[in-house]
C-alpha cells in the first residue's frame, strides 16, 4: 500500500520561495507519474505539476516559470521548489501517485503567501 507525506509548507512573504517534498513509501515508485495538486478555500482542487517516469514535465499556467517539479528516485522523493510566490499561490498542497486501481494522495501541506 502506497503512502505519501507532504511536507515543507509554511508562511512566506510575496516573492519568496519554499520547497515542498512528498516522501512516497511503497513499492514501484520510479514507474508513476507525480503530481503536486493544491486547493484554495472555496476553489477546486487543480493540477500543479506534473512529472512522468520517464522525466517529462507539465505545469500550470499560472505557476510557469516559476514552480519546478523534480524527483528523486532513489530517495522515493518527488519535490516542488516554488519561487516568486504570490498571494494566490496560498492553498494546501497536495501530492498524488497515479497508482492503480487508484491514486494515492498525501494528506496536504499548508502554504501561505502574506505580507
């Protein structure tokens, strides 16, 4: 069984950065593609970033530019290193495996832009 845990988020002032990471614990984890997903108040959860197996990368339109997705095989690590952070970029962050049957999600990590 698959388990992810977020970590990193914090309280920041606009235009500075933090790096989230998302410790994966299971079996396989070189083979999925790795999302980071993030849910404002009263918004729907959305797609951050993504990174395949295989190294390809997608990311949001409002965070080009700006956010960057790795990972870390050997560590079984998949990171979010965020800069330039405004306000809107306030939510919790989420990571997610595309295992199957189902996806697995980490249970969040809080992150605040505010002066």
């Amino acid at each position: 069984q698959v388990q992810l845990v977020e970590s990193g988020g914090g309280l920041v002032q606009p235009g500075g950065s933090l790096v989230l990471s998302c410790a994966f614990s299971g079996s396989a984890f070189s083979i999925y593609t790795m999302d980071w997903y993030r849910q404002a108040p009263g918004n729907q959860r959305e797609l951050v970033a993504r990174i395949t197996s295989g190294g390809s990368l997608n990311y949001a339109d409002p965070v080009k530019g700006r956010f960057t997705i790795s990972r870390d095989n050997a560590k079984k690590t998949v990171f979010l290193q965020m800069n330039s952070l405004k306000a809107d970029d306030t939510a919790v962050y989420y990571c997610k495996a595309n295992t199957m049957p189902r996806a697995s999600w980490g249970q969040g990590t809080q992150v605040t832009v505010s002066a």
